[in-house]
C-alpha cells in the first residue's frame, strides 16, 4: 500500500487510509485540520481528551500531566512489582502455561485499577464491567456485533455509576491514587468536572489496557520467535528497553488512529473534504522504509528508533511512561526467572481479530 496506494478513500468504511510516515506525522501535527473530536453520548470517552481538540485539548492535558509526572510513575515501581510477583506465584510451579492469560492481561488492568484508586475489595466486580467494554464481539455476526455494542453500553454505565459513588468518597477522604489528585487539581481557576474525571478514568483503563497488554506479549513473542534474540537478550538484560522500542515499531500494539478532516486539503494529489474521516496507519509508518532501514527486520540495536507507535504531537500517549515501565518489569523478570522458556507451538500462534490493535490471541510456552 505504501508504494502503490500511500493514500486511498475506502469505498466500504469511506475513510480515508493514509500510510506513509512522512504524511502522519504532517498530520498528527496539524490538529487545526485533522481533528480528533468525536461525539457518542453512550460512551463517557467520546468527551475526554483523545477526543479534544485545541484549546480545551491544552488545558485538560495540563491538568492530567500533574496525575502523571515521571516521579509519581517511578513510585508505582513497587506496586507493579508486588502485582508481577502475585501473578508469577501461580505459575511458578507449572511447565507449560499461556502468557497472555497468566499475566499480559492480568497485569495492566489492575496496576491500572489501582492507579486510579479502585479498592482492591472492589477489583471483581471492576473487573467484570472492564471486560464488558473491552472484549469485542464473539465474531463479525450483525447479531454478535449488536450485542457487543449493548453489553459495551452497560458496562460504560456500570462503570460510570460506579467511579460518581467513589468520586464522592474521596472528595471527603481523598487517598494517594489519581482519582484525588484530578479531584484535587486546579489549573487557571479550571477545574475537572465530575463527569470529566468519569470520562478520564474510564479513559486510562481502556486506552491503558489491552495496549499494554500486546505490547507485552508481543515483546516476548519476539524474543522466542529467534532464539538467537533470547539468548542476547539472557546475557544482557539491559537491552530489554530497546527490544521494546523495536517491538513498538516492528509489532506496533496499535495499528490506526482515527482523525476528522476540518478544512478541505490536498494531499499528494487526492482532495480530502472537510467531514471526511481519515484513517493513520502508524503500524505501516513503523515500517517505512524510508524512515528505518530494512524497516522490516527486528532490529535490537536499532538506533535512532523514532517510531509512531504512541502517537505524535499534542496526543502523544500520556501513559507511554508506565506502560513502557510496566513492559520493562514483567519481561525482566519473565527472562530472569524463565531461561529455558520455548514458544510451544511455532506454528499455530493467532493473532487477535481486530483491525486497530496488533497482539496475539495466547502465547503458549
Ligand atoms: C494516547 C498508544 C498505553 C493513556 C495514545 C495514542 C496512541 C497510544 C497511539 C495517540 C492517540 C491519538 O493521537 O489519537 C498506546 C500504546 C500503549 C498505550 C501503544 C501501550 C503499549 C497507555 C496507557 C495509558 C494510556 C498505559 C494510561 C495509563 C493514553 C491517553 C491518551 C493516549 C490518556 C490520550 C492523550 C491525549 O489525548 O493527550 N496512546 N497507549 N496509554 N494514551 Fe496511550
């Protein structure tokens, strides 16, 4: 597509598909004209910054950077530790298990949960509503698809319902998470509304979670396909942050990002109509070649590493810090603790099935 069609209008979705990292990155950095703004009342996120545009963008980015500097992420490290070492006690024993199940899924949503101030005695019941939103539909049936759409509604407003009772306890007794530090936060006489912080916290547990999730399992997925990248890697784990750069790029966890035209502009020839809507194919830009040489090869030395895979300009991902801090502790302790482990079976490894995200359905080893 990058040679042939770097951009194409889709008669069947009438999006626009734009590939080539030259023209996303123009893009990403042109909120003026591409916008993010998107409105669903069934959905709390559809008014929370991913969808926002300048100035309120810019001032509700401000706000949450204070939830987010990178000494309250590095104080998490002891907490995502405990978390890893709860996970990786139930399969110590075990020759054979799944990572995604035992711990790249697991993992993200109750470092997350607690994050934001969940009480552990509630995570069951947190858990169960997340799952409804995030698990997609059983398959591409119009009546698999309608009911995932209402089960995803019930679980926003579940989920809504219950972050309004919570906000209210921790305005009277306010507790080291996010939630009371957004309660908390003042910005230019501006304050978060409880329907925002609703929004937000809903926000960071889906934008946060089956993200981190693949980034996680893909990771380790490149480690075992080459065993020749595990063993540079068993001697020396300092490399693990640059294998998660590389398999940022080279596997990117999230493969598009959605903008709205607002003014008519024309790119490479093709007129692009105000309303028209436009998807960026960041996993593609991770691959073009004229960005990264031999853009198709993993490459654990690869240096610069300038890959798309959170993002780029006023969006750029507020939680790439954790997640990179979260990929960094679970792969450094799966490598220390599993030297030997092989990938199962090398052959029948499925990806998920959905078109936006790039993870894996299990990783047996
Ligand atoms: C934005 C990817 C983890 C919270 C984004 C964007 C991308 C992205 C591509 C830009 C969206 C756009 O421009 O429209 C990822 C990937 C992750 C990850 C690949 C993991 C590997 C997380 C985590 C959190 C998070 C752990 C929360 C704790 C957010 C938020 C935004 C965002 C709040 C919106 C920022 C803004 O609009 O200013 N992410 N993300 N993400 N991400 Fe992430």
């Amino acid at each position: 597509m990058r040679a042939e069609s770097p951009i194409l209008y889709d008669e069947n979705t009438k999006i626009w598909d734009i590939f080539l990292y030259e023209d996303i990155i123009q893009i990403l950095k042109n909120p003026k004209v591409f916008s993010s703004e998107r409105r669903n009342n069934n959905i709390p996120t559809s008014n929370s910054i991913i969808a926002m545009d300048p100035p309120r963008h810019k001032q509700m980015r401000t706000l949450v950077n204070k939830a987010f500097t990178p000494r309250t992420i590095q104080s998490w490290t002891p907490h995502i530790q405990a978390n890893i070492e709860q996970l990786l006690k139930k399969i110590n024993d075990k020759s054979e298990f799944d990572i995604v199940k035992t711990i790249a899924f697991p993992l993200p949503l109750t470092v997350i949960a607690s994050i934001i101030g969940v009480p552990y005695s509630d995570m069951d019941k947190f858990r169960e509503w997340t799952l409804s939103i995030v698990s997609g539909p059983k398959d591409n049936s119009k009546e698999s698809i309608e009911e995932n759409t209402k089960r995803m509604y019930q679980g926003f407003k579940d989920l809504s319902n219950y972050f309004s009772q919570i906000i209210e306890k921790k305005r009277s007794h306010p507790q080291d998470d996010i939630l009371s530090v957004l309660i908390a936060v003042e910005e230019d006489s501006v304050k978060l509304s409880d329907k925002e912080i609703i929004g937000f916290s809903i926000l960071l547990l889906i934008a946060g979670h089956e993200t981190t999730t693949n980034l996680i399992t893909n990771t380790m997925y490149c480690f075992l396909e080459d065993q020749s990248v595990f063993n540079q890697i068993k001697q020396n784990p300092d490399l693990i942050p640059k294998a998660i750069e590389e398999t940022l790029r080279y596997r990117s966890p999230v493969h598009a990002i959605p903008r709205i035209v607002k003014e008519d502009i024309v790119i490479r020839g093709q007129t692009l109509r105000a309303g028209d809507e436009v998807a960026l194919w960041i996993g593609s830009a991770n691959r073009d070649k004229n960005q990264f040489d031999q853009a198709d090869e993993f490459n654990l030395h690869r240096t610069p590493n300038s890959h798309l895979a959170f993002g780029s300009g006023i969006h750029f991902c507020l939680g790439a810090p954790l997640s990179r801090l979260e990929a960094n502790l679970v792969l450094s302790e799966l490598v220390k603790r599993f030297p030997t482990m092989q990938l199962k079976d090398k052959m029948n490894i499925e990806p998920l099935q959905s078109p936006l995200m790039y993870g894996l359905k299990s990783l047996q080893v």
